[in-house]
C-alpha cells in the first residue's frame, strides 16, 4: 500500500536522504517502498536544535535518516546520560526511546523524543514560575 503525502505550496520533505521541496502549488503524490520520510514540520537541524532534548532528537533523527552507527550511538547515550542527570524524571519517556532504537525502530524513537522535547518544556516552565521555590 502506498503512503499518500500533501505537500504545501515549498514545504519541504525528506525522503531517504533526500531533501524535496514543493513548487508553489499544493501537490499530492504517492510513494511505494520503503525509506525513512519526514516532513518539514518534524525536521530539526544543528541551528534548531536549541536544547537537550531536541539535540537528543536531532542525533535519533540522524539515526533514522542515515542508519544506526557506532558514532551515532556513542553519542546519544552521552546526550541521554546527560539528560537524565539533570531530570531523573524523565527516565520512562527515555527508556521508551532506548528500547525503541535498540529494536531498530527509529521512526517511533523519534516520536517519542518528540514527547521528551514537550516534557523538557514542561520542566523549563516549571523552573521558570518559581513554583519549585514553594
């Protein structure tokens, strides 16, 4: 069965490690097979990735989009360590993330790091009301 994808008037798609991007027009099209797809709304790069959790991300989005490596792993236990240093409470929501690319499913990591970034912003708000000052 093949994904149907919409794109906007110039939004951007990756597909594999190719980067689409629209005409101004919308446009629909169909792809068959299979290849790691983002859509411009879920892409971050070295520029946006402005925190922790979206640096931890960027490194399972490029996990996804290139393959599992040696130094791609290297590094997101560093940056997961690091995370879970600062906020132990984030452990399910990054034990989530471990588990699913450890089974090699990148895309529902990278969903779940999604829910890491929103949870981060969540404990920054937190901090930021001086409601831990209580």
């Amino acid at each position: 069965m093949a994904l149907k994808v919409e794109l906007k008037p110039n939004e951007r798609i990756i597909i594999g490690q190719v980067v689409i991007r629209n005409g101004d027009s919308r446009t629909r099209f169909f792809i068959e097979g299979s290849a790691p797809i983002l859509r411009e709304k879920d892409i971050l790069t070295s520029l946006t990735a402005d925190s922790p959790a979206k640096r931890i991300y960027l490194c399972v989005q490029l996990m996804y989009l290139e393959g599992f490596d040696s130094v791609q792993s290297d590094l997101y236990f560093e940056l997961i360590n690091d995370f879970l240093s600062a906020a132990p409470s984030a452990r399910s929501i990054c034990a989530e993330i471990n588990n699913r690319i450890l089974s090699g499913d990148f895309y529902k990591a990278l969903r779940t790091a999604k829910d890491l970034i929103a949870y981060e912003k969540k404990l920054v708000e937190h901090v930021s009301s001086g409601e831990y000052l209580r």
